[in-house]
C-alpha cells in the first residue's frame, strides 16, 4: 500500500510531463494517476485496509448525495450522462485517499515522502529557473494546449515545472515548502534530512521554486505555509524553533534577490501584481472567494448540472475552458451552481469543516510533540481547499489535497515518537485502523 501511495504521488508530479512533453495530442492521459490511486483502492476493499470512521461515514454519505442529485440533474435537466459522470469523478474520486493512504504511513513512510520532495526539489528549481529565462514559446514552456500562460505585459511564462500548469505546480511547491518547514522544527536527529548544508540547499531551493514561479497563487499558498510554521513553532513552545522559523523568514529576502539576478523582468512584473491595482484585485479575490458562495449564486434547487464546470466534460468542444466562466471563475461559487442550492451549500460546509477540521488535528498533534510537518500543511491545504480549484482540475488539485491530508492523518494514527504517557490500549488513537 505505502509503494502505490509513492506511485500515485509520482504520477501525480510526472503526469504533465508526460502529457505536454511526450503525448500533447492524447487527452485521456489526463487520468494517468487515477491508475495507482485505482488499484490501491481495490486493493484496500480486498484486504479491508482502509479506516473505518467518521471520515468513511461522511464520504459515504455525500457520494449518496451527490449521485443522486446527478441522476436528478440527467431525469430533470438533461444533463448529459458524461457530464454528470466527468463531474462525479472529480468530487468524488479522490476522497477515499482519506481513509485508505494514511493506514499505511508509518513514520518511516513519512521520512521517506518529506526526503524525495525536498530533493525533488533541487532539478524542480533548476527546471523552474530554466523556464522563467526561456520564452512563452519554447518547448520547455509548453503545455498539453499549447505555449504557456505569461505574465501581463511581458513575454514571461508562468512557471509550471513538470505539471501541466502553473496552479498544480503552485499546490506541490506548498507542500513541499511545509514539509521543509517542519524539518526546521526538528531536532537533527529526528529529521528526514540529516546533514544541515543539504537542508539548507533544499531551503533555498524549494523557496525559488515559488520565487521564480511568476505566480501569485503559488507564492500565496508557499506564504501559507511559512505562516503554519511560525504558528507551529508558537505551539511547541520552543525557542529553538521560533529561532528556526525566524532564520527561514530571513532567507526569504536573499530569495527574492536571487530571483532578480535570475529575471529582472520576471521580478518586476511579480512585483508589479502585488502592488498598486493590482493589490485591490488581490483583496477582492480573496474577499470573494470567502463569502461569495453563499450569496452569488441565485437560488435553484436542481442547479447547472454537476460537471458543467470541468473542462473535462467537454473534451472535444472547441469552446471547452470558457464553460467555466459561463458560472463562475470562483471554485466555490462554481460548485454550489453545479450543484443546486441546497446541496452545493451542503457541499460548501463540508468542505469548510474538512479543512477546520484538519487544521485542529495537526495542531493538537503538534501540540503533542509529534510531526510538526503537519500545521504548515494544513494552512497550505486550507488555503487550496477552501479558496482554490478543488473540483474543476481535480485530478492535479483534489488528489494532492487528499495526499496531504493522508499524510496529516497518518501522523495521528502512528506518531513518530513515543508520548511520555502510555494511553490504555482502549484509548489508542489507532484502534480503529
């Protein structure tokens, strides 16, 4: 099970590469990580490895929901068969990962996932530097529809490493940030990465990749991240590692100028999308992507039809990305349209208690002296999975969601240390796996 959670997680990283580099014409390459995250799957079902809980329950019972508002949506609506199904997948597919990847994270398991993201993210930042030097044109630019999305004004690329696009990538670098983050938290002798000169090059490596990426998003969800960090450190009560946290933030700078040695005119557009209009716009997106789900959409019980908003849908449609705009732009806005209004609001509160849930357990795990990877990850995940696409592009957005909240899971399932306090085995937080 550990090996088809790495696999899946490969393919999760090498799956745009394939398709924008190796097969730009074959769209059904798109599920090329839905195969290992299928067979673990099955997997679980036949070796009943998989949690039995309150999360199982709740997916249980949205997945009845959800299918039966789209066989409502077909008989009602005529939404297209397809559609619906498209649709489905993308709410739904990537869901069980919470409760078949985290029974088989033991903290060697761990380790191993925070070491290979780390030093992925050496040649990810050499990838990312070549592509913020090269034009939008160029071959290393290059996405599965074409040459890359740019920056306003300026022949820039937005930076997409081996995704597809910038917004995946932007998802990975935040993870990967956290996880780099809570290695900083650790003593040295609990750390994936022992030797301190090469945690200090994937420090800095793993920043670039943000730095340089010419996206806003990715340095949002990267900033998410430190701010878990420093909210860890304040949790552990540690000096030693509110002084880590605080060396990280002074690294940032020195970042910042490498990424305007790199490209001057990268750096200054970037700049230029932080500041003056551009900051209003900052502040309306996120005004709106808190509140606008609840009082944009106008009231329907049936809705657009689950999977309207997936381009996914409409492969073959010369029209395809701009069936998203026709709802919405807004992930949420979008989904509570799809869905109709009661049951996208249904959905919506869900989701917000997913990622509030998820943020209380990796404090309180944290807060126990065990894997303090996992609150810089959940403020990254939060800020995804509340604010960004979760079910538009879901095979490269849910599915690093759902990983890393696996790995917030597996942490409280299997700490990687023994507390000082044994608890009755009644009492065991891994009773139920």
């Amino acid at each position: 099970m550990a090996r088809l959670y790495f696999a899946s997680f490969w393919a999760i990283v090498f799956t745009g590469a394939v398709r924008k580099w190796l097969f730009p014409g074959v769209s059904v390459l798109y599920l090329l990580q839905d195969v290992p995250i299928g067979i673990a799957y099955v997997y679980a079902l036949w070796k009943g490895l998989y949690v039995r809980g309150p999360i199982f329950v709740g997916i249980m019972l949205l997945s009845v929901v959800l299918v039966l508002q789209g066989i409502l949506q077909i008989i009602v609506s005529g939404l297209s068969t397809l559609v619906a199904f498209v649709g489905l997948h993308n709410y739904l597919f990537y869901l069980p990962i919470l409760v078949v990847f985290p029974i088989c994270l033991i903290p060697k398991y761990r380790k191993k996932f925070i070491w290979w993201n780390l030093i992925f993210s050496i040649p990810m930042c050499l990838l990312a530097i070549a592509q913020s030097q090269a034009p939008r044109s160029a071959w290393i630019n290059k996405t599965s529809e074409g040459e890359a999305f740019g920056l306003p004004g300026v022949d820039v690329a937005r930076v997409s490493g081996t995704f597809n696009f910038t917004v995946f990538y932007g998802i990975w670098v935040a993870i990967a940030v956290a996880l780099c983050v809570g290695e900083w938290l650790l003593p040295k002798e609990r750390r994936a990465i022992q030797k301190q000169w090469l945690l200090i090059v994937c420090t800095f490596a793993v920043n670039l990749c943000h730095l340089v990426s010419g996206s806003r998003s990715a340095i949002f969800l990267a900033a998410a991240s430190i701010a878990g960090g420093l909210a860890a450190a304040v949790a552990l009560g540690s000096s030693r590692a509110i002084l880590a946290i605080g060396a990280l933030c002074i690294l940032l700078p020195l970042g910042a100028a490498a990424t305007y040695v790199i490209s001057p005119v990268e750096y200054a557009a970037v700049l230029d999308r932080f500041s003056g209009d551009n900051k209003a716009d900052i502040q309306s997106r996120i005004g709106a992507g808190v509140v606008d789900w609840a009082i944009e959409p106008k009231f329907s019980l049936v809705g657009a039809g689950i999977g309207m908003g997936v381009d996914a849908s409409h492969i073959g449609n010369t029209d395809t990305y701009n069936f998203t705009y026709a709802l919405s732009e807004q992930d949420t806005v979008r989904t509570v349209m799809e869905l109709g209004t009661p049951v996208g609001l249904v959905y919506m509160l869900c989701r917000i208690a997913l990622v509030v849930g998820f943020v209380l357990l990796a404090y309180s795990i944290t807060r126990g002296g065990t894997s303090p990877h996992v609150l810089p990850l959940s403020f990254c995940l939060m800020a995804q999975a509340y604010q960004g696409d979760l079910t538009r592009s879901a095979t490269m957005t849910a599915s690093q969601v759902m990983m890393g909240y696996a790995f917030i899971l597996s942490a409280y399932y299997y700490p990687d240390i023994i507390p000082s306090l044994e608890l009755p085995a009644d009492d065991s937080p891994t009773r139920s796996v």
